[in-house]
C-alpha cells in the first residue's frame, strides 16, 4: 500500500525510494515483524520489531537485507517538508549527528503504540486532500511526529544541553558538509571562517555537541564521498582525485589508505 503526496509518502514497502535517484527524501522506518539487516554509514545494523530507524542520507544505505516476513511502515519526507515541520528545538542538532552514527532508536511498548499512530494520522491526513487547510493539517501532524521522534531518542540517549547558538553553529556547518563543500575544502578554518568563529570555537563546539571535532565530521563526509565513487567503476583514480581537489593522484591514495585503512585499488576490489 502507498500514500502519497509531493513532500511525503506513507508506504509498508521497502525498495520503494531507490538510493540512487536524484530527488532525496528522508526516510522514517517502524519495524512491525520480522528484521532487517543492513549497511548505514559503514557499520552493519539490525532492525527488529518495535525499532524506529531514521535515515537523513539515503545514499548512505547498502546491502538491505529484510527477513521473509519483515513487516514495515515507512515516511518518505522530502527536506524541506521536514524542515518546515520541524519545531524550534536545538535537540534536533544533537538527534541529526547522533542518528549520522546510529540511525536506531529501540522503542518501549509504549512509544511503539505511540509512534504507530502517528504514522497512522499522517496517512490519513494525506488522503484527506478535501481539507480546507490540507497542507498545515500535514505540516501539523508532521511536527507531531518530529516531536514524538525527539522525545523517543532524547530518552532512549539522554537529554542534552546545546545552547541556540552553538546550535546555530553546528547547523550551520553541517548544512555545508551536505552541500557538498568538502569536496573543496577540508580545512577546519575555512568552515570557522565562514561561520565567523575561530577554528578553535568550531571544533569546540562540534566536539560538545557530537564527541569528535570538526575535522572529524569534514572527513567522515568526504571518505563517505569517496568510498561511494570507488565503487563506480566506470571512474578512474585519478578523476575521483580531481573531483575532490586533490593535488596527486598519490596524495589522493595516501587519503584513502588512512581513512579506509586500504589503498583505492585494494578497495574497488
């Protein structure tokens, strides 16, 4: 069964948004039955009934491996929908980093019928398009949701306390790293520079609000990056160096082989 609408889908089946295709969505997963392995950001998870998997990078998917009798519902969300839905919370700077290393939050009974409804209410809202306000009506049950999904991780990781403008910072920085710059630049100072703070400050800050420092976060997106072009055969070591700013093709190696712990040939094979 499919529930759709431009900005969100309510779906029950798995491989429906390819993690290939150009328009993204964000990707909101209640395990019903069953399991489901799977490769997200390099590391190996499972998911098991009464898990909430949220997933911001759909490209960061591999190896989807359901159990026969895996039951799901799933939210597609388009960014902006998300980001219009999203309440003023600085948690959501934490949720979004934290679920960049583990996107599961297992679920008490409780939570689980919580989360099952609103999955529920969206869906309906969505075939409700006779609504005189039918987009806030899903704006509202959207950040319903959100809020739910924050509450769910808050207890399941802890509370935290970031302050608005730290959260700024970080969102900041992170909304660069999505664009892409690190492809450019992976210079701590050049992200402190367009932020307006020290280099210091911003891997101050990262590293309160995340454990690691801003280097960390620019390297993790770009050997990220990187892996997902080696495994594109039809490009060359050295179009893959030139497509992120590397000065040789032997730098670009000695890159790969500290981050991935192999050399660019040992890994596309």
């Amino acid at each position: 069964m499919i529930v759709e609408q431009k900005d969100i889908i309510v779906t029950d089946t798995l491989g429906l948004i390819r993690t290939d295709i150009e328009v993204e969505y964000l990707a909101h997963l209640l395990c019903l039955g069953g399991n489901c392995r799977f490769t997200f950001n390099g590391k190996e998870f499972e998911l098991q009934p009464g898990d909430l998997s949220i997933v911001r990078r759909r490209s960061l998917i591999e190896k989807i491996r359901p159990s026969d009798d895996f039951r799901c519902k799933i939210i597609y969300a388009r960014p902006c929908f998300i980001e219009l839905s999203t309440p003023q919370s600085n948690y959501a700077t934490k949720g979004q980093l934290s679920l960049f290393n583990n996107p599961l939050v297992h679920l008490s009974p409780e939570q689980q019928i919580i989360c099952k409804r609103d999955f529920d209410i969206l869906e309906q809202r969505i075939h409700d398009t006779e609504h005189r306000f039918y987009r806030e009506t899903l704006i509202n049950a959207m950040q319903t949701a959100i809020l739910d999904f924050f509450d769910f991780h808050a207890r399941f990781y802890g509370e935290s306390d970031i302050s608005t403008q730290n959260a700024s910072i970080m969102n900041r920085f992170l909304s660069m790293l999505e664009e892409g710059v690190y492809r450019e630049h992976r210079e701590v100072s050049y992200y402190a520079d367009r932020l307006c703070v020290t280099s210091k400050y911003l891997s101050e800050v990262s590293k309160k609000i995340s454990g690691y420092a801003a280097n960390y976060w620019i390297n993790r997106y770009t050997i990220l990056d990187i892996s997902r072009q080696l495994r594109d055969k039809s490009l060359t070591f050295v179009q893959i160096s030139d497509m992120f700013g590397f000065s040789s093709p032997a730098y670009f190696s000695r890159y790969v082989q500290q981050y991935l712990g192999v050399k660019p040939s040992d890994y596309r094979e």
